[in-house]
C-alpha cells in the first residue's frame, strides 16, 4: 500500500519507521525536512509539501495538537485539498472532538475516508510498534496494540 506519513516528532517516526518496516511504500513529510532523512536511508521517500505525501490510498498524521493538524489538514496545498477519492486519512494525533468533527465533515464532501485513531504510548513503544488505540462497540472501550506493525 502506498502510505503517506506526516509528523515525525518523538512518536511520528517509530510509527513510520514500522509502517515501512512492513512493506508499505511510505512517503514522509516533516516541517524540519533533515527529520526525514533517517527514514528515506531505511527506503521512504521524501516529500517536499504535505500534498507530496498525499498520493497514496492512505495518509497517517501524528502531530502535536489541533493547530498543527488543521495546517496539515486545509488548504489548497493541505491533505483534504490533494488526498485522492476513497483515500483515507488516519488521524493519529490527540486532538479535539471538534476538530474530528470538522476533518471527518471536509473528508466526507471530498470523497474521501477519515479516522481518528489517537494513539496512546511514548516514543519507546512508538518505535517497539506497541502503543495502541481505542475502540467503541456498543459502548464499551478496549485498547488495541501493535498499532503500525504490519500485524493486524
């Protein structure tokens, strides 16, 4: 699957580093470009805007909060402007319900797919592809693990 991952702070590279790791062909944005580097050695590839990393079936963003997801997110230039019809866009940062509310709205009218998926772990376990994410069925919260590793 061709993947495109924004954000690689302390969480965003363990998550793409394991993305990759499991055979995807993954496309890297940072705003510091040298974070991409370590990755692109490993075989991502580099994108020089967000749109760049916005040519797959699938885009992961794991950024700092709302702020740094809505500059991702909108715009002519930002994920739901270049992100392509029935591609998703999981949404890997903490961010607020109404900002999910708003990102799922703007996906859905541009034919594309959205997923909050708020990870819960630290770098360590981002790199060991251990965090993991909540689930909702019929009220009832479990945790999932091994989120980016290939083996869900």
């Amino acid at each position: 699957m061709k993947v495109g991952f924004i954000g690689l702070g302390n969480m965003g590279t363990g998550m793409a580093a394991n993305t990759l790791a499991a055979g995807h062909e993954v496309t890297v944005y940072n705003r510091t470009a040298a974070k991409t580097q370590p990755l692109v050695e490993k075989g991502a590839k580099a994108a020089d805007r967000v749109k760049d990393a916005c040519r797959g079936e699938a885009v992961i963003t794991m950024l700092a909060d709302d702020g740094a997801v809505e500059a991702a997110a909108f715009g002519g230039e930002g994920i739901i402007g270049s992100l392509g019809r029935g591609a998703i866009h999981i949404c890997m940062s903490t961010i607020s319900a109404g900002l999910s509310e708003r990102l799922a709205a703007a996906h859905s009218s541009a034919g594309q797919r959205f997923v909050a998926a708020p990870v819960f772990g630290r770098p360590d376990s981002a790199a060991a592809a251990k965090c993991a994410t909540p689930r909702i069925s019929n009220g009832i919260i479990t945790f999932s693990s091994a989120v980016n590793s290939g083996r869900r």
